[in-house]
C-alpha cells in the first residue's frame, strides 16, 4: 500500500514537472518571439540620418521637376528641333 502511495506521488511530481517545462518552454518562445519584434536602430550615426534627410528632399525636388510639365505648341516644337530656340 505504501509502495503504490509511492508511485502515486512520484507520478504526480512527473506530470507537474512537465507541466512546469511546459510552461517555461512557452514563456521562452514567447519572450524569443517579443525581442525578435523588437525594432532595431538602423541610424545610429547623425550623419547618416542627414544624408538620408537630404536624399529624401532631393527626391521630393526631383519628383516636383516631373510633375511640371511644360506644355509646347507646334511653333516651339519645330523651333526647337531646329535649334533655334
């Protein structure tokens, strides 16, 4: 009787115990999980992060160039292809 009572608590302490790991498996990956969606600095360099500024206005400058189009009568066309203009 002792013997099974024996047994009996040394299968309960089993399964606790893998319910314990269980669970500390799952907070593992779930801390692995939050720190890999962590964001990370890419401009660690105050230079850098000017010179990205400036591409970016540099393209905006670029992007208003395009959009301003410039409209040609025939006159102009021809002048221009003539090299008069």
């Amino acid at each position: 009787m002792i013997a099974k009572l024996e047994i009996d608590n040394f299968n309960l302490i089993i399964k606790k115990f893998n319910i314990m790991k269980s669970k500390i498996f799952l907070l593992m990956a779930l801390f692995g999980i939050f720190m890999s969606c962590q964001q990370k600095n890419q401009t660690e360099s105050p230079e850098l992060l000017k010179q990205v500024l400036f591409d970016f206005s540099d393209g905006l400058k670029n992007k208003e160039k395009e959009n301003d189009v410039k409209v040609y009568d025939i006159a102009e066309l021809i002048a221009k292809a003539k090299g008069l203009s």
